[in-house]
C-alpha cells in the first residue's frame, strides 16, 4: 500500500542531510505517536517509528557525522573499498603483464642478434679456414 508520492522540485540541488528532514518531518507529520510505518516509494522502502512530533523532541546530533562519513563510500562500505582495491590490483596486474611482455621482446630481439652473430661467425670461420688452406702451400 503506498502511502504517499514524494516529488520534490527545486531550481537548485538539495543536499542529502534537507531531503533526509524533508522526509522525516513529513513521515512523523502523518504518523501517529508510538507506531510503526512502512512507506512505500517505487522499489524502496522506509519504516519508521514515531516517537516524537514536533522539531524541538528531537535533536539528533550525529546526522551532520553520518552524511560526512558516508560522502566517501569507500571509508564506510567494505564492499566499495574491495571493489576499488580489485581496481587497483587489476591495473598493477596489467602494468605488470605489460612489463613481462616488453621483456620478451627484448629477450627475442636478443635471440636474434645471437643467432645472427653465431652465422656471421661461422661464415668468418668458414671463410678464414679457406684462406688458411691458400696460405699454407707457400
């Protein structure tokens, strides 16, 4: 059973902490003192439990706190601090892969050199023995 609708505009954004009032004052409006509520809006769900009924009932400090703790999920939720330390990993992992795939490179422009030098030497040997055998009949 839906409740209400909540449409909010404004000409400029509203902060999390004034839309977070916003709602409760209009959910303790409609309540009555001492019972639960269930409110709900599209897939989202919001139960309340009104114990107070006007503004000066109720101060709660630690709201301001909340709102700077969780302006940085990745402080606040371990699922988003994996997720951005599998970020990390992944990057260090490619640079990694990248690194190994320029050695191989190198080790094979290295191959080549080697064995391009081992013919070019056995060309000179082959050469400087039928020069030897030339020379040798003086």
């Amino acid at each position: 059973m839906k409740l209400f609708s909540l449409q909010v505009f404004y000409k400029d954004e509203i902060s999390s902490q004034d839309f977070i009032i916003f709602t409760a004052k209009l959910l303790v409006e409609r309540a009555n003192k001492g019972t639960r509520t269930t409110v709900a809006e599209q897939e989202y769900r919001l139960h309340t439990y009104a114990v107070i009924k006007s503004d000066r009932e109720c101060h709660y400090d630690q709201l301001p706190v909340q709102l700077t703790k969780w302006q940085n999920p990745s402080t606040s939720d371990a699922m988003t601090r994996v997720q951005e330390e599998v970020e990390e990993t992944k990057l260090v992992m490619h640079s990694t892969i990248q690194a190994l795939l320029d050695r191989g490179e190198k080790l094979d422009d290295l191959v080549s050199k080697s064995e391009t030098l081992s013919e070019q030497s056995k060309m000179f040997y082959t050469s400087a023995r039928k020069m030897n055998k030339c020379c040798s009949y003086v």
